[in-house]
C-alpha cells in the first residue's frame, strides 16, 4: 500500500509536511537570507523580535532569522554527509558481512560490536580533539560512528535475502557474487534501509548540534544550528528568543523525520 | 509420442553416483556435540538425454537436496554427478550453468520483486553474454515470453503484478534463456492452484518436445509425476528405495513403500475408493539425524523381519529395469 493512503498514517502526512516546510526554509535560505548573516550591528544588539527581525537578533547584532536559515543548512549538509560516509561504509561492511559469513563476519562484527559499546558522543569527542575541530572532521568522525548501525542494519537483511529462492537462482545461473549482492540483494533492502536513513538522519542533525554546542564542530563565526545554541546559552535569561529559533528548528527537523520514517516502516 | 525417440536416444545425459549430502546438525541448544542430518545418502542413479525422471517422496525425504546437490548448489559430502560424462565440481560447473538450470516450487520466493519481467528473463543473457546487442536482447526476451505463453507487453511489469501461474511461467522462461538441456523442477506446480497445474504441465512437456529437454522432475504428488515421467524414482529418508519405468511401477509398484503411496492417491469414484483397500502407514518418518539401523523403512513397514534391522538392502534389478531395495525380495 502507498504510505498516506489509509488513516493511520496521520502521522506520515503530518511529518511530510513539517519537513517539506522546513526544507523550504532551508533551501531558501542558500540563495536568500533577508540580511547577511554574519554582517553585525553594534547598535541592534540583544533586539528582541520586531517586525525588521522576525525573530530578533543576537548579541553581535546579526539577524536571528538569516541565521537560523543559513545555519539549518550548513547542519543539514553536515547531516546529510555523515549519513552518506556512514551508510556507504555500513552498508558495505554489512552487505560483505552477511554475504560471506564465517570468520570474517565474526571478525567484523566484534570490531562493530567494540566500537558501538563506546557512547558516540564521546568517541567522537577523542576523534575530534585528535585531529582538530571542523566541519570535516566532524563529518569523518561522527560517519565512522554511523557505520555498526547501517552494517547491522544491511547484514541482517543481507542474511535473510541470501537464502530466498530468487538468489539461488542467480547463483546458479552463473551470476557473480558481485553481480548477486548489489543488483539482487541491495535493492531488496530498501524497506529497512529507506527508514533507518532517516533516523540517521535526524542522529546527525542531533549529533552535530551536540559537538558544535560543545564548541568542537562548525567554528565561528560560520552558523550552525548547535553553534547558535551554544552562543545563546549565555543569554538565556535576557534574550531567550535567541536559543528559541535554533532550537524550535532542531525540534521539527527531527520530528518531521521520526514521523517519516516511521509512516515508511508501517508501510506494508 | 517421443517414447520412440528416447528410445532410439538412449544416450546418458546425467550420472548420480553414491551421492551423499550430509548436513552439520547441532543437538540442542546448549550442547556442542554435533551431529550429521544425512539428507542424501547414497544414492545412484542415471538420466537419459530426452527422458523425464520423477523422483517422489514425502517432505524431508531428500528430494530437494538431490536436485540442488546435482546442480551444486550444495557441496557434496561425497559422490559424484557427472553431466555428458563430465564430473560437475567447483570449477566444472562454470562452464556448465549454462546447461542446467532450475525451476524453482515457490513462485513468489523465486523472481526478484525489484526487477522488471524483461530484465528477470534477460538476466542470464547478460551474464554469459548470449545477446550482442540491445535489440537482439530484446527480441530473445519477447521469444521467451512468447514460448512460455506470455505476452510481450509483460516484460515491463513487475514479478507483484503477475499471479502464481504466471509468474512461474516467468521463472520457466529465466530458466530457458540459456538454452539449457537439462533442467531440475523442483516441485514446479505444489504451490499452484490446482486449474493451473495442468496448463504448466503440458507447457513443460510441450516444451520438451520442442526443445529436446531432459527434466529431473521433483514431486510429492504421484499422480503428477505419474503423467509426466518416464521413469520414477521413490525416496525414503535419503535413500532410493526404488527406480522404475513409470508404467511398471502404478501397475506393479514392489517396494512396500511405493505401495502405501500409490495406495494414497485419491481416486475421482466414490465406489472404486470405498473398496480399495487403503495402506496406512503407522508413525512419523524418523528423523535423518539418528536413522533406524538395517533398512530404513523397517520402523514403518508392515512386512518388516528380523533381517531388516541388520543388513541395509542394496537396490537390485527385480524386472527389467525395475530396482527396488527391499529384503522381501531376497531369494
């Protein structure tokens, strides 16, 4: 059945919706910000919203809006990279893992199970404070951390197609293990990939906003959604709009996505 | 009819020779003492280019592995199957793919959900590289859909939109692509409606005909395999228990077996059926782990002697090319 067809998926429709509104800003936000989002103003410091800045400005003056819109964009490239390197790696540790078996799937999947026991935010923590804060690295580092998710992910499924009928005959048609694991298994993933893409998704929006709070991602006075949130915590009290923003665009990001991704999943 | 022929062809197509197929079995969960599922267990026997071979039996009775076993997708444990005198190995069985193909018993298992019927059937043409070019590709795929009763504006829709019968005649068609000689059906017609199993069956011996295929045909449906075939074999727990022409053995069936089976089929007369006197077979089939010493039928035989559960019987040639392996017929 298509998803949004029936009445349950609700859910589904709402979460199409919040993401296509947010995307909208974003995507606007790559050719037009109403200001520049970097230019200051000593004058217009802490202005709370008015009718010139929709939702206010910070404290170097800069308008809050094209931040935000400028900012959700560079998070959601980030994102959208660390799901990429994450999931490519994932899903060829996962598809070689499940296909081969034996002791190189054993071997494989104890190293993920090693580097899964670890809290991302702290393996990321030491990679990022070996090589250096950055947009780059960051990518790298939390991509590496995505990897055991997608491997799992795409090596179980990998293990349930290898013994359906349909590979067996491509088997025995001649076909290569090559031609077998990405023309006849990979594409069959797509019902538990599609979903747990999405989450990923919304993990690296997360992910990201976390380290660059921390002052280790994206680095000033470039914007990011998590950069923001970690400026505005030191004016919380007199300028709250100046967390709200950042902050209610993380919120319905994620949000749009989990109900994405889980219409999708229900999608039988 | 093509009796004739195969009679003047008597050329050997395929020999199975002591095939064994045993499966590594773990006993229970906790334990590490493991133990051998013998799925196959020495088996022989030959098929002649042209002839359809039946092979019967109840579930888990090794039928299955045979045909996989001889097409290697399983290893053997020991024994051989040679194809026109060419022993199929790890290596011999590159060249020979294209010779050998399989028809699969679950249609909904057996086509890739993701591909287009053109390109499931055009898939084997690009792998061994039968179609030079786009339209030659092309026009091979309409024939194939055409040979099996399909219809050419089918080959840019999708395994789903398609019913059992129909999309078994997709996978019967995949499996002449190549042009093969021999190809193993695996129980082609248990998951089809009834109305349908007819029509796949005179497709398959119609194309037979037109082809000159040779078929190992797997089924636990005697009366099936009884049209089909021209001779039969009947399996009992990883073991031929006997090898006939398929004529003899609904007239004359030796093994006690093969008569309880026969005795199985329903016959359309309601008076016929309340007199004929039905075998029925008392217990399960024992496991293939831990099989009954002597002859493996014993357990279940109601003609079982002391002699049984000692020596195996060996499968002799009682009639004119009728092997059955049974100690009642010692002499």
């Amino acid at each position: 059945m298509q998803p949004g067809k029936n009445k349950h998926d609700f859910n589904y429709i709402l979460g199409l919706s919040i993401t296509s509104l947010v995307l909208l800003v974003v995507l606007t936000g790559f050719f037009y910000t109403p200001y520049d989002p970097n230019k200051m103003d000593a004058a217009l410091r802490n202005s709370p919203p008015s009718l010139l800045h929709l939702f206010g400005t910070d404290n170097f003056g800069r308008d809050i809006l094209s931040r935000v819109m400028k900012g959700a964009g560079t998070t959601y490239i980030i994102a959208v990279s660390i799901v990429f390197v994450g999931a490519s790696l994932g899903t060829i540790v996962g598809a070689l893992t499940g296909y081969f078996g034996g002791w190189f799937d054993e071997a494989i999947m104890r190293l993920n199970d090693v580097l899964t026991s670890f809290p991302s935010i702290l393996l990321a923590l030491v990679f990022v404070s070996v090589f250096g804060p950055g947009s780059y690295n960051i990518i790298l580092a939390l991509g590496i951390i995505f990897v055991p998710s997608y491997a799992r992910v795409v090596r179980s499924e990998f293990i349930v197609l290898k013994e359906r009928d349909f590979v067996k005959n491509a088997k025995l048609m001649g076909a290569g293990n090559f031609r077998i694991m990405f023309v006849h298994i990979l594409p069959n993933t797509g019902r538990v990939l599609i979903p747990s893409l999405l989450i990923g998704f919304n993990n690296a929006v997360l992910a990201e906003a976390g380290l660059s709070f921390l002052g280790l991602g994206v680095q000033p006075p470039q914007a990011s959604l998590g950069r923001m949130l970690s400026e505005a915590q030191g004016y919380l009290l007199d300028s709250p709009w100046y967390a709200i923003a950042p902050g209610v665009m993380i919120i319905l990001t994620v949000l749009g996505f989990s109900l994405i991704s889980g219409g999708l999943a229900n999608e039988k | 009819m093509a009796v004739l022929e195969k009679a003047a062809g008597n050329e050997t197509l395929l020999e199975v020779e002591n095939l064994k197929k045993y499966f590594l079995a773990k006993k229970g969960m906790l334990s590490s003492q493991t133990a051998w599922l013998k799925a196959v267990d020495d088996v022989s026997f030959n098929i002649n280019k042209g002839e359809t071979l039946g092979l019967v039996g109840e579930s888990g009775c090794g039928k299955t592995t045979i045909g996989r076993t001889i097409l290697h997708l399983y290893e053997p444990t020991s024994g051989t199957v040679k194809f026109k005198g060419r022993k199929i190995d790890k290596h011999s069985i590159k060249t020979l793919r294209r010779h050998m193909q399989i028809i699969f018993q679950d249609p909904f298992a057996s086509l890739n959900p993701r591909m287009t019927v053109g390109d499931i059937i055009g898939e084997p043409l690009d792998i061994h590289n039968l179609a030079k070019t786009k339209n030659e590709r092309k026009d091979r795929i309409l024939a194939l859909l055409e040979m099996v009763g399909l219809n050419p504006e089918h080959a840019n829709r999708y395994p789903h939109e398609f019913s059992g019968g129909q999309r078994q005649r997709i996978g019967i068609a995949r499996a002449l692509a190549v042009e093969p000689e021999f190809i193993v059906c695996d129980e082609p017609i248990s998951a089809l409606d009834v109305s349908i199993q007819a029509q796949v069956i005179n497709m398959l011996e119609d194309l037979q005909q037109e082809l000159g295929l040779t078929y190992l045909f797997i089924a636990h449906d005697l009366s099936v395999v009884k049209h089909i075939s021209d001779r039969v074999g009947v399996m009992y727990l990883g073991k031929l228990v006997e090898l006939s022409p398929s004529g003899k053995l609904y007239k004359n069936p030796l093994h006690p077996y093969t008569k309880a089976l026969l005795s199985a089929i329903p016959v359309p007369d309601p008076n016929l059926s309340r007199s004929r006197k039905r075998i029925i077979l008392e217990g399960d089939i024992p496991s293939p782990i831990n099989p009954p010493s002597g002859c493996r039928f014993r357990t279940r035989c109601p003609h079982a002697k002391p002699i049984c559960a000692e020596a195996e019987p060996v499968l002799k040639e009682l009639e004119k090319d009728h092997f059955c392996a049974c100690h009642l017929f010692d002499s």
